[in-house]
C-alpha cells in the first residue's frame, strides 16, 4: 500500500454482503483513520450488516457505474471488488455473466491509469467437480454460470497483469465461507448456518444422503484476514483462502450437536442437483508462501465462535 497506510483510501464493493460487511468492519478496525467507501446496490446485502460502520456509502449497480463520474479524479490505496451475483442458483447466463464481468471490467479501466491495487473475490466453484484438494494451476471446469463467470474474471485479471507489472491485482478463490451476517441470503447461506438454526429450532438437520460429502468450510473471520493480507502483496496472483480441510456434512452436525449440546441424528434426503460439488478442499501451499496466509478457525471453533454470535446467552 501506498505511504499513507495508517490511513489508506479504501473501496469495497459488495460491503453491505456477508463478506464485504465483514471486510469493511474488520477494515474500520484495523484503520480507524481509514477512509472507506462501500459501494452496494442490495440485490444480496444488507443496510443492517453495516452497524457501527463511519464510512461513506456509494448504492449503484457496478454493471453501469460510471467510475469517472462518480469519483472525479479521487484516488485510491486499494479496491477490494466483492460484489457480484452470488445466488449460484440464479440460471439467466446473461444477467449472471454480464453483471459479474462488465462490472470487473469497469474496475479495472478505472483502476488501470493509476494502477490501483485491486482485490477481488474469485472462487472455488472455477474448479467445478473435484476429488483431492484444488491446487491454483489446475485448469478451470466451472459447472454452473457463476463459476464461469468468476473464471473469465480470472482471465481478464491475469492478462491485466502480465500487460501491467507494476499493477497488483490479486485474487482470492474462496471456498466454503460461513459466518456472522450471512442470514439475509436466505437459500444460498451456508450449511453451517442453516443446520443450526434447524437444529436450535429442535428438528432433525437436513442433509443430503448419506452425509459424506465433504467442504472446506472455512470460517468468515479466515477469510476476511486473508483479504486484508493481501494489501501487503509484492505481486499479483490467484489464490486459494479457505481452511485447508475437507469436512463431511455428518461431521459438521456432530460439532453442532455438541456445541448446541443436542443430540440429533440427520434427517437423509435426496439431493436433487445434476451438477453439485461432492468435495472440496483448499491446497493452501500458495497462499502461504505468497501472503503468509495460515487459517486460525478449524471447523470445531469456527461453529464455536459463531454459534456465540448468532445465539448470544
């Protein structure tokens, strides 16, 4: 970051998300001279997730922001892009990779002049079925349209970046994220939120039979580090944040029973996805040796410490 780093300029698109809420607060923490701006459009964010936050707060929809416009000649340490259409259920491909691309698109030209270090979500779908854990060298199988359009986000960022030395971009493949403030997606939070509530509400977890399937569900505090670190990169590149660790459903029930202290067994069900992802997990060796990276939250005080969260005594 630049020499002002006790006070750096900041933007986060998507911060009124799961992670980008999480990102700006950490953000504000970290920075408290900061001058942060978030820049939603609410289509899967929240005002409420925004509490305490001192920032500014720029709500338009990034497909056609016209960044020029809307910020002058103002300049930035860093752009941290988290925005984009995460409902992977959502199958309009043009809505899906037109929003998502052009936004990234506009960012970068913007971004390009000064050549502003850039941050942006990519994620572990590019790497569609998997057996072993993903390594950042294999090639890209996105199975649904949002994994695609997070693949030609990636392309267009690593041809930015060979055309640009000098200009950091990096991106962040992230893997199963859960955590505080992630409630108002409804279907697509995650499992762990889901489950829980299910359970705290006294019924049997659902879970797809026969609950082996495994997820590198990695706690939301993780992931927001990982971010953070990446402010200090000495060169652009494609990473893998996640826990390191594939969990099976039936495992992530065992740890809620005992931190809910319940003792439910799962409720089987038939999955009804052609194209659902039965493993994944994150090679972290990259990331490691690039941005120090090193997960605190295993799943047991991932849930611990969320659970607190979510049902405070």
């Amino acid at each position: 970051m630049s020499s002002t780093a006790s006070s750096p300029n900041l933007v986060i698109t998507g911060g009124a998300g799961f992670i980008g809420s999480n990102l700006t607060l950490a953000l504000q923490e970290k920075f408290p001279d900061a001058h942060l701006t978030v820049i939603d459009d609410f289509r899967s964010g929240d005002f409420k997730n925004l509490k305490g936050y001192r920032g500014d707060f720029v709500a338009q929809n990034l497909a056609n922001l016209d960044w020029h416009e809307q910020f002058g000649d103002k300049t930035f340490d860093a752009i941290f892009h988290l925005a984009s259409i995460t409902d992977t259920t959502l199958h309009d491909q043009f809505v899906q990779v037109h929003d998502n691309v052009e936004s990234f698109r506009r960012i970068l030209n913007f971004a390009r002049p000064t050549k502003t270090r850039i941050i942006y979500a990519s994620s572990a779908a590019t790497y569609g079925a998997a057996a072993e854990a993903s390594v950042e060298s294999n090639g890209a199988a996105p199975a649904n349209v949002y994994a695609f359009s997070k693949t030609i986000m990636d392309n267009i960022a690593r041809h930015a970046a060979a055309e640009s030395p000098d200009w950091i971009i990096i991106g962040l493949r992230y893997f199963n994220v859960y955590g505080p403030r992630e409630a108002h997606k409804g279907v697509p939070a995650s499992m762990v939120y889901h489950l829980a509530k299910q359970m705290k509400a006294g019924q049997r977890p659902r879970i797809f039979k026969h609950g082996e399937q495994k997820r590198d569900f990695v706690y939301v505090k993780d992931i927001v580090e990982g971010s953070i670190r990446a402010l200090e990169a000495k060169e652009s590149g494609i990473y893998n944040l996640g826990s390191g660790q594939a969990r099976s459903f039936n495992e992530l029930v065992d740890v809620l029973n005992r931190c809910l202290g319940t003792k439910f067994q799962p409720d089987y069900i038939d999955n009804p996805h052609a194209h659902y992802q039965n493993f994944t997990q994150a090679d972290l060796t990259k990331v490691r040796g690039a941005l120090g990276y090193e997960p605190q939250y295993p799943l047991e005080s991932g849930v611990a410490d969320y659970l607190k969260w979510l049902y405070p005594e």
